[in-house]
C-alpha cells in the first residue's frame, strides 16, 4: 500500500505553505520516526528503534486506509483539504462578523423606539413647554439622535426591519455558523491527520532508505513488512 506512496512524485514540501496559515495548522504527534544517524553498536536498541519506527507508519498507513485515499491521490487530497480548512475558517469569520452586525442593529432599533416617544413629546411641545421639556430629558434626547443617526446609516430609506424579521435572520446566521463550524472541525481534522500521516510516512521511507552496504536485511524486511 505504502509503497506506491514513495513513487508517488515522492513526498512533497508543505511546510512552508503551512505557515501561511494564521493561527497554525501543524500538528504534533507525541511519538515520532527516531531518525538513526549512528547504527547502534547493541542490537536490541536498533530492534527497539525499529519496532518503534514500524509501529508509526503502520498507524500512518491506517489513517490514510480510513479515509479512503488512494497512495498516488494523497498530496492532493491534502492540498485540496488545507484549502477547504482555510476557506471554511474565513466563512465562520464572516457569519461571525454578520451576527455582530445585526446584534448591533437591533440594540441600535431597540434603543431608538424606546426612545422616540420622548422625542415624539418634544416635538409635539412649543416655547417654554418644550424648552424645559428638552431641559429635563436632555440626556434621552441626546441618546435619541444618536440612534437616529445610526439608522440613517444602516437603513438609508428609514425602512426599519420588525423585530420579528430581525429575530429570524439572527437565528438564520446562527444556524449557518454552527453548520459551517462543524464542517470546518470535521475537514481540519482530516487535514491534520492525513498531514501527519504523509510526514511520517515520508520520515519512515526516508529513514529505511538503503543508503550504505550496512543495513541488515532485518532491517529491510521489517520495512517491507510495514510498507505492503
């Protein structure tokens, strides 16, 4: 199974298109390949390395069986999952930005209808009535205009949508943000599993490669064993 996965355009570089990634996307895993840069002169350390070693990319191998992905389809499976990852995580900031704009908005209309009686009552007054009427409710006044000012911005045709149309497109937000969260939990997972599963596959190969006339044929065998 494994095996194709080495001929498979070899591994490819992702580290340096993962650190484009705000917040990190890497993921480490608490065991990982022991690379031999000296043959242990005891065999039962160079066993124990190995074993440690197969255990690995045997897991490896799992997790790419369990999503189903075929060896020569891997890079770009994970290619293709770091870009979902990414476009998913800047539509949650998005929904986001959109519920804290329409919690804005109804605080905005719900503060001016609370207030537009008072300012209906200044109006409706004249001379010195409304003088001390402005006098005594100067500060609602005050947050009335301010309000008012807001509206304008947002409704620039003075059509205030009802609460009930409000309501219904923040729990529509809500719906679409819970939705788009789970599906980006589910793919940045994939994508973190199968992202360390190439790299430790890669290390494996990399490691096993017969690069001196030294290495036993245990040694070949136990790579074998792993990677079929």
């Amino acid at each position: 199974f494994l095996c194709s996965l080495a001929t498979a355009d070899r591994f490819f570089n992702f580290t340096d298109f993962i650190a484009q990634y705000i917040g990190g996307m890497m993921y480490a895993p608490k065991a990982k390949i022991k690379v031999i840069t000296k043959k242990p002169e005891n065999k039962f350390v160079q066993d124990a390395i190995d074993r440690g070693n197969m255990k690995i990319a045997s897991i490896a191998k799992n997790i790419i069986a369990k999503y189903g992905i075929a060896p020569e389809n891997l890079r770009a499976e994970v290619t293709a999952l770091f870009a979902r990852s990414v476009a998913l995580a800047e539509e949650v900031s998005s929904i986001k930005s959109q519920i804290e704009g329409v919690e804005f908005e109804r605080e905005v209309i719900g503060e001016y209808k609370k207030l537009k009686p008072i300012y209906d009552e200044y109006v409706s007054l004249k001379g010195r009535k409304q003088e001390k009427y402005n006098k005594d409710h100067f500060g609602k006044l005050t947050d009335f205009y301010s309000a008012k000012r807001d509206i304008l911005e947002m409704y620039p045709d003075g059509r205030i949508p009802s609460a009930e149309a409000t309501k219904r497109r923040l729990a529509n937000l809500k719906q679409q943000l819970k939705e788009k969260s789970s599906e980006h939990t589910a793919v940045h997972q994939a994508y973190k599993e199968l992202f360390q599963a190439q790299r430790d596959i890669e290390a494996y190969l990399r490691q096993y490669e017969p690069q001196t006339q030294e290495q036993s044929r245990d040694q070949q065998k136990r790579k074998k064993d792993v990677l079929e």
